[in-house]
C-alpha cells in the first residue's frame, strides 16, 4: 500500500483528491494563494486553513502556520524585522522564499516540510507494516537515533 500526499495549492493536487481510497494520506495546506506571495491574504488562508482540519483532521499539515510559528527555531535560522512583519501579517517569511518569481519555497522550506510529513506519517502509523516485514520492534526515529547510519549499513549487508 502507498500513501498518498497532496500539497494544496500546488499543482491543483487537491483536484485529484476524489482519487484516492485510502485512509493513508497527507494534505499539506497552502502557503498563498493564485501562486504569489502577494494574494497570501491571511483571513482566507486561515479559513481555509480551519475548513481542511476539519474536512481531513490529523491528516491535514498546516504548513504555513508551521513555517511561521516553528520553521525559523527548528531549522535554526534568525528572523529579520521583516520576516517578523510578514509573520504578523500570516504570511510565511522570507527566509523561507525562493529568489524564484511566483509563489516558490527554497530548499530549507522542503527539508522541514518533509519532516513534518515523516514525522505526521509515523504518528499515524503509516510505517508499522514496514516495520512489521523488516521485524523491527523500534520506531526508525529510536534505531536512527541509536545508530545514525542503520539504514546504510543494512543495505550494504547484502
């Protein structure tokens, strides 16, 4: 079995979403809206925001509201006065944005969105029939932080 995630706002993945049967899924919320930071109007992003936890409850990743609230301590990175501003305004900061035009994360972003993901996942089980078929009584996060280069040392076992 797979999961699946859609990342709303990007791509029309929730357009798909009738799609998918499965309880195993992800939807990771908007950062903006019509892909410019300019239409990251916060009183419509936190409806929506309100309206997905409700419709898809612990599946549902706020991922604006992370990058504001938690983003910058866990990726160990300093606010500026403007990223400040722009996080009182709802808005995710800078320090998050790619130089690209539009409406794009930079790569400190996804590192941190994919471990919100792993860590969601985890918490909701999605990895005990992997853990069952490998016989593995511990969770990855207990092996890994025991031994940070189990995984590569079972692959080159073989």
């Amino acid at each position: 079995s797979f999961e699946y995630i859609m990342f709303s706002g990007f791509n029309d993945s929730l357009k798909h979403a009738e799609n998918v049967n499965s309880d195993r899924y992800l939807v990771l919320g908007p950062c903006t809206l019509r892909g410019s930071w300019t239409n990251a109007d916060s009183n419509t992003l936190d409806t929506l925001d309100s309206a997905m936890l409700q419709a898809f409850g612990s599946h549902y990743i706020n991922v604006r509201k992370y990058l504001m609230v938690d983003g910058a301590a866990d990726a160990k990175l300093s606010l500026s006065r403007e990223d400040k501003q722009l996080i009182q305004q709802g808005k995710v900061p800078s320090i998050f944005r790619s130089n690209a035009s539009g409406a794009d994360l930079n790569g400190a972003a996804y590192r941190l969105i994919g471990k919100l993901v792993y860590e969601r996942m985890d918490r909701l089980g999605y990895f005990e029939e992997v853990r069952q078929e490998l016989g593995l009584v511990k969770s990855t996060q207990e092996l890994l932080k025991e031994d940070p280069d189990y995984f590569t040392k079972l692959i080159n076992a073989n």
